[in-house]
C-alpha cells in the first residue's frame, strides 16, 4: 500500500505540540490564515475556530514591528526559516522558530506559505537569563579587578555601579550606606547610575526614617526583591517614595558580618522578577564591594578578603581559572576541575592549547590575540575541551584581563553547555526530520473556494493516472472518477456537505483510473468558514487498494468460517435433542437404580454439550464487532439485573470509570454473577463490585461472600479442563477482556468468597465517560 501524505500529516498536525499553519498572501500583502493546528490554545491561548472567524487575527498576534516581515515574501524562495514575536492572549510574548515552504500561484498571484513552528519562549527566557548572568558575571570581573587590586574604591565606585547597571539592563543602580541608630534606619547615598532614556531621580526611598517594618528585613543580609507589590512594606513606602517604581532588587553588602551598605537595583518600565542566576551573579558582585569596602577601611584586613574572594573562587558554581600574562594556568577551581576529570597538579603551568579541541584552536586563538593586544576588553568563545578520560565536553569560555601583581592577568569563567549542545542537534536533526516530511508527503490534498483557485497537491498522478493541471481545470471533473456503483451514495453526500458549514465526512469508494483499473480510496472532507468568512472546501484522498483487497479477503473467509460454524452448531443440537428426548423416554421406564444413574451422567453430558455449543457462540462473536468505552458502572447493573440472582444484594462501588473492552464486556460480568449464585453455596448473601487505582492500572476486584473454590483449582480456573461446572464461563471471560489487553486473575476475597481481580491497563480506561456507539 502506498504510504499516505495526508493521513501522516493530519496525524501530525492535530497531536503535535508544534505549531502547524498555512496562510495566503494577497498580491497586495494582506495575509490570510487558512489553516491552523489545535496547539494554537496551548501555544497562543486561543481556540483555533477564534483564529478563523476574526479576519485580523494575524495583525493581532503580530506586534507592529513584525508586521513587515509577511509582506516582504516575494515567492523567489521556495523555503526559509523565521524566527519572530507573537503576542499570546494574555498579552504576554511568545518566542516562534518556523520552518516554511512557499508556493506562489502564478494564476492568482497569491503565495501560499506552509509551516511549522516551535514555541522557543522558556528557552529564550532561559537564553536571556543566561546571557543576563553572563554580563553581570563579566562585569564582576570587571568589579574585582577594579576593586581588588588596588586603592582609592571609592573613586572607581561610580565606574563599578555604571558597569553593573548596564550588564544588568537595569533602570538605576545605587549604594548607600546605612546606619541603624534611633529612631529608624537612616541611608547616605554614596553613589548611583541611571539608564539612558530613563526620566526618574535619584531613589529616595532609602532617605525616610519611617520604614514600617523594613529594617529587620534589610539588616538580615537576605536578598530582597521583586516587583513593589510583592515584596511587602519596602515596597510600599517605596512606591509612596518614588511613583515611577516597578521592581526593585536590594543586595546586602556584608562586611564582617553586618551590613554597613546595600546597592540597589530599580526596574522602572516593567514589572521585573530578576532570576535566580542574575541574583547570584549580582550578590557575588555585592561580595567583592564588601570586600574592597572592608580592605578600604582596614589594610590588615586585605588578607582575609583575599581569602573571602578565594573561597568565592572555589565556590564558584561553573569552572574558573586563572592565568598569567604568558597565558599559563596559575589556579583553577574545584568546578573546573570536576568538569575535566583532570587534578591541579595536571594543568598547572599549561596553557588553553594543551586542553581544547584540535578544531576550535584556530578560533580560539584568533580571540586570544584581540584580547592580548587590547583590541577587545574581555571575549566569548564556545568550544569544546578534551577531558583527561579523551572524551569532550562543549562549554562557554569567557576570558577577561586583570590587575595582578606580577603585571596582567587573566580570568576566565568556564559553563558546561553539552545537555545545551547535544539539546540544539537534536532539535536541528528534529526540524530536518519534519523539513523531510513535508518534501516527501505522498497522498492528494486539495482545498477550493469561492473566487479562488483550486489547490491541489500531492501524488495525483500515481492514484488517477491524470496530471495535477488536468484534474485541476476541471478535465475530467473528479465526479466522473468515481466508480458508478458508488456515486449514487457519494454525490448526496457531497451535496449535503456543500450546504452545510461546518460539516465533515470520510468515506471509502471505488474511483476508475485513465487506463480503466479500478481503485479504492478513503477522502476525508470538511466544509469550513474561513476568516473573510467564504466558504472553504477541503479534503484528502489516499489509495487504500491493497488495504481493501486484504480486508476483503479477510472477510470472505471469515464469513465462511461463520457459516461452517452454525450450521455444524446447528446440527450437533439438533441430535442432542434427539439423544435428549430418548434419554428422558428410557429414564422414565428404567427401574434399576444402577441404570437410572447412568441416563442421569446421560442427561448431565448433554446439559454439557449444550454449554459448549453456547460457549462457542458467545466466543464467536468475540472480536466481530469493535471495541468501545462502556460505562462500567452500567455495564455491572445491566448484568446484574439480567442474571436477577434473588436474594443475593450487590454492593457496587466502581466510579465513573469508562473501560474500552469489547461489546462482550457485560457478559464478563453476568458470568462472574452467575458463577457466584451457582457455586457460592446456601451462605452467599452479597456480592461487591469496587474499583482502585494502581499507578497507571484500574484494577476491578469482583468479590462474594459465599464458599469460594478450591484453592487447588486456582491454576486452572480459566483453562477449560475438567472440574465442577463446565469451566467454559471464564474462560470465555478471559478471551473477552484478552481482546482489548485486560487481564483477570483469582484472588483471596476479603468477604471470605470467591475473589477476582481485573486489571485494566493505562489507555483503556478513563474516568471522563463518552460512550461511543458499537462498531459495525
């Protein structure tokens, strides 16, 4: 059988998390959204029958500065890749990387676009976090070395603040030092920085002497931040303070123990929640103030900053080293050296050459020669280092110059990006694999309107034998195709579909190739509105000629087989009939207890014969009609109430669970009923249904009250082999449940019965009940 485009494509398209999408341009530029997938609820936060019915729906979702972008289409490239903003319903952002293919008409003049397109927006924000947290980490070097190595701070302070601002994107940056006297906390502002283009004074919040609770929160050494509404009372009299506020971030600077000063980060434009990668980047900037501030104020003290900046240092989260003028490692940290496998004493007195990978060495040390010769501050590079186990790992390296006794040096942060790298490959061989799909998708699809030309695209001429541009123009029409005997039934559905928005229908018929063969295709068609509101026919058709030709085969020979089984059934009963009525003539003239005995066993072998004459009716029929949900709890009573098994209560507790098992499945039940009336013994009295959830499993326990079995016959309950009843009941139970994966096993009943256990595996069971109708 031919592999079908559009069965594949619709099987995408509604289940994939992605964004699948088709949209006309207009030879004046208005775009026109044709069709759209359901991920659009998840992705954009609108329903996609929303997306049709407003004809602006793309001018809204696009912010103004995109709206360019479709316009700019010209059909001179068959495929490209966008990557652009979209407003979600929420008026929130959303971050989309697309892949497209563009089909100009040249009859219309209109450009078809098909795409599909990924929600980047975490990985974005994740990107943005990140990049966020590498300048402010790029700025900390810049701090330390303009702080750590030499004098004066508080001249290079409004410097260090400016840098921090800018690597930070914040509206303002200050410090101020602090003093808690009575009777409140009172603030020296010792230096700020505001962003260019923004309008707003210097903080004065920190200058009142009524904090309303404030000063505990400030002198604790915690980290305070987040939009003014959020953060409690400092926002409060903040916002009283200074209007234009809308997040804030205070940053404790901690010297021995107390906090003598705080630098503070303002967010004016929007309401900002700084993350968790920028706050540690910015409180390790707030360390290394501390520590100038402390060797400022005291040189004794020099040596135990040095320490706190070490320990910094080895506490580093990512990998850092540090290396002389001459490029040589003079110290590396402990997540340096985890990273790499390999010890101090390895690296020691190497340089970058000696670890990083043969092919980025030409790149690497392109940037090393900008940066020598001062051409460059500090530079990025991703590269790969050679572990000392030979393998590789891909990392970020930024290299930044500093001060250092011995002349310059140099420092550089290392982050570990391998689960990024090998995530960016995935996603390339994912977009390829999709890029693939669409290339190579067989099947006919076609779309036609009003005023508008007939789309129609796929492996038209492999199914009809006709060209795309004949069957397009309307020679022949595709009614003719259809086989006689079928458009009777066909063409009153068409018509019905065409008067009817909103309407879909799929049907299996017969169509008569250009050499005169004859084929079966499936066509699946909707009639919907489009945005400007005209009317849209659309469909798919695909070759199901071998499917169909086994299916018929198929049920030939179950047909056969049916029919050889009732008329063999309906002859071995009717003798037994026959043997019934002369066993009960010759009991009722036979004297002799011994041969009374035997036409009793006589009697009991044909009550057997007709069980198993009904078993295999009921087991015929397992399987001839399709699975479907059936509510449980309803299933259970109608069987219960069939049976009737008088003075026998049931105790039901199942739920509004739905269970997807053959039609069959009530018969389940009403055998596990009869089985307990039968075989319970004069004490049964009650009989409990109830249901539980095991992980992805429902089990179903079945229980009485009564004698219960064997616990010898257990092995052998759903075996048909010989014991007290016929043993025909559960094993057609288990051929029932087997049909759709259910299992059903004997257990311990805690009523003191029989006990069984059901067990329904994930994906056949739910608790939202839909009840289908029977297949046919």
């Amino acid at each position: 059988m031919q592999n079908n485009q559009e069965s594949q494509l619709a099987f995408f398209a509604e289940r994939t998390e992605d964004l699948v999408y088709r949209i006309r341009l207009f030879p004046d530029g208005t775009p026109e959204l044709l069709y759209i997938s359901g991920s659009v609820r998840h992705i954009l936060g609108y329903d996609p029958a929303e997306c049709y019915q407003n004809p602006s729906f793309l001018q809204i979702i696009f912010p103004p500065e995109e709206h360019g972008l479709l316009r700019g289409i010209d059909g001179s490239e068959r495929e490209c890749a966008w990557s652009f903003r979209l407003f979600h319903r929420d008026g929130s952002i959303r971050f989309i990387e697309t892949k497209n293919v563009i089909q100009p008409d040249p009859v219309t003049g209109c450009i078809f676009i098909e795409g599909i397109g990924r929600d980047r927006t975490e990985e974005r924000q994740r990107e943005s976090d990140l990049r966020s947290r590498d300048r402010i980490l790029d700025a900390t070097s810049y701090v330390a070395s303009e702080l750590l190595t030499g004098k004066g701070w508080e001249d290079r302070i409004a410097g260090v603040i400016r840098r921090l601002g800018m690597a930070s994107d914040a509206s303002r940056v200050y410090i101020y030092q602090l003093n808690a006297g009575s009777p409140g906390l009172s603030a020296h502002l010792i230096a700020g920085w505001t962003a260019e283009g923004i309008e707003a004074g210097t903080p004065p919040y920190l200058s009142e002497r009524d904090f309303e609770g404030s000063a505990e929160a400030i002198f604790s050494g915690m980290t305070i931040g987040g939009p003014v509404g959020s953060i409690g009372p400092l926002g409060m009299t903040a916002l009283r303070a200074s209007p234009d506020l809308r997040s804030i971030l205070i940053v404790p600077i901690i010297v021995q123990g107390t906090v003598p000063a705080v630098i503070g980060f303002d967010e004016c434009r929007y309401d900002r929640i700084w993350s968790d990668s920028e706050v540690l980047a910015l409180e390790t900037a707030a360390r290394i103030i501390g520590a100038a501030m402390e060797g400022e104020a005291d040189r004794l003290a020099l040596a135990a900053s040095e320490t706190r900046f070490q320990r910094l240092f080895e506490e580093a989260p990512i990998g850092m080293v540090i290396a002389d003028h001459n490029l040589r490692i003079t110290d590396l940290n402990p997540a340096f050296l985890e990273m790499t496998g390999y010890t101090a004493s390895d690296l020691i007195g190497r340089t970058y050459r000696d670890i990083t990978h043969p092919d980025d060495l030409t790149d690497n040390e392109a940037g090393v020669q900008e940066l020598t010769r001062g051409a460059l501050d500090h530079y990025r590079i991703r590269k790969r280092y050679i572990r000392k186990d030979g393998g590789e790992i891909w990392a970020q390296t930024d290299v930044a110059p500093f001060r250092a006794a011995g002349g310059i040096g140099y420092i550089a942060m290392i982050e570990d990006i391998s689960l990024r790298v090998d995530a960016e490959r995935r996603l390339s061989e994912s977009e390829e694999m999709h890029r693939s799909f669409l290339q190579h998708f067989q099947g006919i699809v076609y779309r036609s309107g009003e005023e508008e030309p007939v789309f129609l695209h796929g492996a038209v001429r492999e199914i009809t034998g006709y060209t795309p541009e004949e069957i397009r123009a309307g020679d022949p029409l595709w009614e003719s195709l259809i086989h006689p005997d079928d458009l009777g039934e066909i063409r009153p559905r068409y018509a019905a579909l065409y008067a009817t928005p909103g309407d879909r229908f799929d049907a299996d018929y017969r169509i008569i190739t250009r050499d005169g063969r004859t084929r079966w295709v499936h066509e699946m068609l909707q009639h919907r509105i489009g945005a400007d509101g005209r009317s849209m026919i659309e469909a798919a058709i695909y070759d199901i000629t071998d499917r169909h030709r086994m299916e018929e085969e198929i049920t030939r020979s179950n047909e056969k087989l049916n029919l050889l089984q009732s008329v063999t059934r309906h002859d071995i009963l009717n003798q037994v009939m026959m043997i019934a009525a002369y066993t009960s003539l010759l009991s009722e003239r036979i004297t002799d207890p011994e041969c009374s005995g035997y036409c009793a066993e006589m009697e009991r072998a044909i009550d057997r014969i007709r069980d198993i004459a009904g078993f295999t009716y009921d087991y015929q029929s397992v399987g001839l009609s399709g699975p479907a949900w059936q509510d449980l709890d309803a299933v259970v009573r109608r069987a219960y109430a069939i049976r009737d098994p008088r003075g026998i209560a049931l105790e039901i507790d199942t739920g509004d669970y739905a269970i997807y098992a053959d039609p069959l499945l009530e018969k389940v039940f009403y055998n596990l009923i009869d089985n307990s009336r039968k075989h319970g013994g004069e004490g049964i009295s009650r009989i409990r249904i109830r249901c539980t959830e095991d992980d992805d499993h429902l089990d179903i326990i079945c229980e009485d009250d009564g004698a219960g079995f064997d616990p010898a016959l257990v092995p052998s309950l759903f075996l048909n082999e010989t014991r007290r009843g016929s043993g025909l009941g559960l094993l057609l139970i288990r051929e029932i449940l087997s049909f759709t994966g259910i299992s059903i096993e004997a257990l311990a009943s805690q009523t003191g019965g029989a006990g069984f256990r059901i067990r329904v595996p994930g994906g056949r069971w739910r608790k939202e009940i839909y009840i289908s109708p029977p297949a046919s």
